[in-house]
C-alpha cells in the first residue's frame, strides 16, 4: 500500500459548496475513507492510501459537477 498526494484544481465558489459548513462534508470523507483532504489556493489536495485517494477525488469529482451544474450538496 502506497500513500499518494493526489491534485484537483477547483474554484472558491464550488470548494465551500463541497466543503460544506464547518467543512462538515469534506470531514465525512476524510473519515469514511480513510484520507486527508486540504484545500490550498484554488487547490484541493488529497492524501491517504492509492486507492482511497483515487476514491476521494473521483467522489470530489462528482461533487464538484454537481455544484456547476447550480445543485445544492447536502
């Protein structure tokens, strides 16, 4: 098992929608999936085992065309 950094550009704008108040959202996938998860100047970073990290962006990923699309995450 190899621990992987992994990077996702992202706007202000759909990185709060994500996050969720309190980083509510962002912190459940942190947990459920074992990662870490920083957003760092228009940068979302993803840390954690290979294939948590690639199960974290791909969720991220989703999240993310979800917002664009003007859909509220909940």
């Amino acid at each position: 098992m190899s621990v992987v950094s992994l990077q996702m550009e992202m706007s202000v704008e759909h990185m709060q929608k994500i996050f969720g108040a309190g980083d509510s959202y962002v912190k459940k996938i942190e947990k459920d999936l074992q990662v870490t998860v920083v957003d760092r100047n228009g940068k979302v970073i993803i840390t954690g085992e290979e294939s948590h990290a690639n199960q974290a962006c791909r969720i991220i990923s989703q999240l993310t065309e979800i917002s664009r699309r003007g859909n509220e995450i909940e």
